[in-house]
C-alpha cells in the first residue's frame, strides 16, 4: 500500500496535479500524530527518538497537515530505517514571526550510516537509492525523498541535507505559514511527544499530572 501509494503522489507530481490545502490546525496535533507512528518502532531498535519543539513556536497555524506530516513522516522514517544504533530528533524551530504569519524550521537529525558527498547530489532523483546494497538491505522504492522535494517545494521551500558518511545525517526545511487569529484558550499540551517542551500555559482549577 505505502508504494503504491508513493506511485500515486509521483504520477500527480508528474501531471502537475498535486494541489495543497490551505486549513486551520494545530502543529501539536500533526506532530503527536507523527510521533505515534515511530515511537515504537524506535523503541524496538533501541533508539532514542525525541521531538523538540521551540516555546515560541505557534500552534495554531494555516497550511496543508496532510502533506507536511507526510514530509516529517518520510524523513523520520527514513532516519529510524537507516540508523542501527544512537538516536533520531526532530526538531521545530521559529525563526521568525509576525502577526499573521510564522517561519518554522523542521530539522531531522539522526547517527545513523550517513551519505557520501557524492550520493548527496542524487537523493531527490525519483527511484533513486545512495547505492544498490540500500534497496537490498532496506527496501523502498526511492520515490519519498523525491516526493518530499516536490511537496516542500510547493510550500514555498526546499529540502537541505547535510550527511557525513559513517556518521548521520540532518534533514531540513524551512517554511512560512500563516497564522490565524489566536485564541489564548485554544492551546494544547505536548503530552504525546517525546521529551517535547513547550511554553507554559496558564491552568485554572486543574489538578496536573506530568510524567516523564
């Protein structure tokens, strides 16, 4: 299902057909969502798998969260898939806001195998592996980085990888959304994610459980 389903989102790309939608969500929300698909799977690897998010980072936000989870979900993926021991981050940074808009920095970073430089150059081609050896010890079909691209670019943005062989690998964009009308009540905890952080918020006549 997953690779026909990235042959699918190819052929759209292909056609020019695939659109992004512009609706209100929480950004918690997309990365709870996220996390919940690789938490375990990290867990059975052995590996460390956090998600921290900048306290001054908006959480009310218009864009398209299908797509940029399916972006976060590919580079995630891939990080736990090529990482045998160490840790996987995901990373939310705002680096510049507004009052109707929010820059965010998503960053992937992971101590897995690593790419060679010369590898680098070809990751975004469609069908495309580092090597031979990855299709047979791995799987996959090539086509999420490729996907990813085209989706990070219809934001607005591009995918920037920065690898040392042997040694891990970061992936990361940076995207401008917009932000509508804040509502003070409307926040949500970080309960879900993994060593998550996020700014503190008043709570009246509440009793609060944290466990770490």
């Amino acid at each position: 299902l997953s690779i026909l389903n990235d042959i699918l989102d190819y052929s759209k790309v292909e056609a020019g057909r695939l659109e992004l939608d512009a609706t209100t969500f929480r950004l918690a929300e997309v990365l709870e969502n996220v996390a919940s698909l690789f938490n375990v799977r990290a867990h059975e690897k052995g590996l460390s798998f956090t998600v921290d998010i900048a306290p001054d980072a908006p959480q009310g936000l218009i864009g398209d969260p299908l797509r940029l989870g399916q972006v976060l979900t590919n580079l995630i993926g891939n990080a736990i898939k090529f990482t045998p021991s160490g840790a996987v981050r995901l990373q939310v940074e705002s680096t510049d806001t507004g009052p109707d808009f929010a820059t965010l920095r998503f960053t992937v970073q992971d101590t897995g195998i690593g790419i060679g430089e010369t590898e680098v150059q070809h990751l975004f081609e469609p069908f495309t592996q580092a090597d031979g050896s990855i299709t047979r010890r791995f799987g996959g079909t090539g086509l999420g980085l490729a996907i990813s691209q085209s989706l990070v670019r219809l934001m607005g943005s591009h995918i920037e990888v920065a690898s040392t062989l042997g040694q891990g690998s970061a992936f990361s964009f940076t995207i401008r959304l917009a932000v509508p009308g804040q509502d003070p009540t409307s926040r949500r905890t970080l309960a879900a994610l993994p060593h998550a952080r996020e700014a503190s918020t008043a709570i009246c006549n509440a009793r609060t459980l944290l466990v770490e």
